[in-house]
C-alpha cells in the first residue's frame, strides 16, 4: 500500500518499536501527498506497531531446558531451575543508530533526510540506566563539536571575514599615514571607526556568503550541519544523568563532558 520511499521511512521510525508524535506528523504528511489520509495512516502505524509487540512477545526469553518463559533479567529458570546466561538488550545507542542508518537507503532528498535525522534525534528517548547514558552522553558530545576549523560554519566565515577587513583597513590606513599628503589624517576618529566597521562588516558578509559551500570537506559540513541538533540533545540527556548519576566518579564524568561541549 505503501510507495518504496514511504515504506523505508515506516521502517526506520519503527526500529525501536514505537513512533514518536513527530515521525508521526512526517510519516502523515508524505502519506498525503500519496493520497492515504491520516486516520487511515494511523490505523496502519497503530497495526504495524501492534504485530511487532506480537512477534516481540513470541520471541520471549524461554528455558533451554525446559521451553519454560523466563522473566527478564532472570538468571535461573523457575520451572527447572537451570541456569541461564544472561542477554544483554541492544543499548539506546545502537537503536538510535539503527534507525539512522536505515534512512541511508531511503529515497529522501537531501534536505528531507536531513529533516528526519533532526527529528529522530530529537524525539528519541532518554535512556535510564548508568551505561546507556553515559555512552548517549559521550556520543552526543562528540558529535556536537564542530569541523573544519575558521571555515566551517557561516557564523565563522563571517567573523574571519570581519577580521580579514580589519587587518586590510589597517594596512590602508597606515599606507595613508606614511603617503606624502598623509590622506589619512584627514579623517576624524569617529569616521575612521565608521569606515572600518564598515569595511570590516562588508568582508564578512561577503566572505560568508562566497565561500557558504565551502567550509571543511562534504563529511565535515553534513556533521556540522547536525550539531546543534546533538548539543540540544546532549543537554536532555545530561539533565537526566545529573539527576540518576550519584557517585563522585559519575559526577567527574558528567563535568567533564559538559566542560567540552559547553566550555564550563
């Protein structure tokens, strides 16, 4: 019923098993375009995540002994008592990644797939326990720093941009001094503040936008492009392991991961 494109999006936002309101909203919105209205749209999610509780609860940890259900975290069978190794569930990281990759082989365009990536970050739960945090806390942390150095954002440019036209004006400006008419000391103090701010400003502005493709290789601006996604969800996530993390050692952690994302 659905069109390829609208299919691998459905599966990408159900890697976890549930759909936050916003995958919701998106995958509503393409369905339209499709022609598929959205009650309709809701019954299929609202099925789709229905079989997958299903086929969860079949796959049910069982007893290799005796085929009996085990509860979780269960070290020993009820029934028979043997023991049974542990399995260790996948961590927040590798369901949120799962769900990013997914989107790889998607038909989105650039923008859209951008938009979704945005969203599925955004919305995806905070994990509770010590290990899940942790590893979200260090992930987003370093994915909220960005590359590329003086070039790689807009905002840089243009203030590298505004530094170029003040090391410019100065130099005009002392050629001036030391011509034979001494052309420059003709301005007052006040103008020649005016006219350099303005200089300054028109190379930024200039510099920025000439170069706003430019800043770092092709992998560098799409990372770039996400950090301040990742930084706001850095920030969720610290303020719960702030309130769930206790021990001195947790504490250090969690300071020195806030002293590299926000520098304090």
């Amino acid at each position: 019923m659905f069109s390829e494109k609208l299919e691998e999006l459905v599966r990408a936002s159900l890697v976890d098993g549930a759909i936050s309101p916003k995958e919701r909203a998106v995958l509503k919105r393409m369905a339209a375009a499709e022609g598929i209205d959205g009650d309709t749209m809701d019954v299929l999610l609202d099925a789709r995540i229905q079989e997958m509780a299903q086929e969860k609860k079949m796959r049910q940890r069982r007893c290799p002994n005796c085929g009996a259900t085990l509860e979780a975290f269960s070290t020993h069978c009820p029934a028979c008592h043997t023991e049974v190794t542990s399995e260790r569930t996948a961590s927040s990281i590798d369901q949120l990644n799962q769900k990013l990759a997914s989107l790889a082989n998607s038909y989105l365009d650039e923008e859209e797939g951008r938009r979704v990536r945005r969203d599925i970050i955004s919305t995806f739960p905070v994990p509770n326990n010590r290990e899940d945090l942790l590893e979200f806390l260090s992930l987003s942390a370093a994915n909220s720093q960005i590359k590329g150095g003086l070039t790689a954002t807009p905002m840089r440019r243009f203030f590298l941009g505004i530094g170029i036209g003040w090391i410019v004006f100065f130099i005009m400006y002392g050629m001036g001094s030391q011509s034979e008419d001494n052309s420059m000391h003709k301005y007052g103090i006040l103008e020649i503040i005016s006219i350099s701010l303005f200089s300054s400003f028109l190379i930024g502005g200039w510099f920025a936008l000439r170069y706003a493709k430019k800043g770092g290789n092709k992998a560098d601006r799409e990372h770039n492009e996400m950090a301040a996604t990742w930084k706001a969800k850095f920030d969720q996530v610290m303020t719960k392991a702030r309130l769930t993390l206790r021990s001195a050692d947790d504490i250090n952690t969690l300071n020195a991961l806030q002293k590299q994302v926000h520098g304090r």
